[in-house]
C-alpha cells in the first residue's frame, strides 16, 4: 500500500479529480467522497448528466461501466506500490437504473494483490445506499522493462 499515493487522495477529498486521469474519466468528472487513511478504501461521487442517458432517459449501461472500470482502476492504483497494471476482464450486473440530476457512489474494494494479477470488484450505490450495479475485474501487472 502506498502511504503517499493516499495521502495525495486525501488531501483532495471532496474535490473534482482533475489533471492526470484519461479523457474518459475527466468526462466522468468523479469527485472523491472519502478515502480511508489505514486501509485506502475509496468512494466516489459522479453526477448523472443529459450526455450519460440512454434512450429511455436513465444511465447508460456503457457510463456504468465507465464509472465501474475507472473506480476500480483508481483504487488499484492507490493501493498498489509502484505498479500498473491493465485490465483483463470486466463483469457488471445491472439492478437499478439511475436517472439526471442523482448522484451515485461507487465504492471499489481489492479482493486480492498478487506478484503479478490483482482482482477488483465494485458497488455502484444511489445516495440512499441501494445498489445500482456490481461488478468485478481482473488485471495483470505491466511489465517492467
């Protein structure tokens, strides 16, 4: 775990992630909820906006997997040493939908951290606390050269 990496995210507790993230998670404009200083568990805060919509005017199942894969991503790289790694695999179930103005929350936990592949999995939550969709991840750790 890097003590550094969260205590940079805790210093920018309730603010806008901005700078060094992808095009796709800056258009995800998360906000960090709250980071925990022992364990460096997040939470993250996204606004649904017109442009997240389907069709049927609710969250699109393509921004919920945005939002899953980004906060998973983050908290592996808060809580991994100096690694990347890269996504394998991506699974989510859908179970409420989420409409424009709602905030949801997203709270990604590392299920495990090897030599080289982590496992990630995550919950998407409105703000009264039910569960939107779930997910999970695999990765593999860049190589160094």
């Amino acid at each position: 775990m890097s003590k550094e990496k969260i205590a940079f995210v805790k210093a920018h507790e309730g603010q806008h992630i901005e700078g060094n993230i992808s095009g796709l998670g800056a258009w995800l404009n998360a906000r960090i909820l709250s980071v925990n200083e022992k364990t460096g568990m997040l939470q993250l805060e996204f606004e649904v906006r017109p442009d997240m919509l389907n069709p049927m005017g609710s969250l699109h199942g393509g921004a919920i997997s945005a939002i899953l894969d980004e906060s998973m991503g983050m908290q592996l790289f808060v809580l991994s040493e100096d690694r990347a790694y890269y996504a394998t695999s991506l699974q989510l179930d859908f179970v409420r939908a989420a409409f424009e103005g709602q905030k949801v929350i997203a709270q990604p936990e590392l299920i495990r951290i090897g030599k080289r592949s982590a496992n990630m999995r995550c919950l998407l939550l409105d703000q009264e606390g039910k569960v939107l969709a779930h997910g999970s991840s695999n990765y593999l750790q860049i190589p160094s050269s």
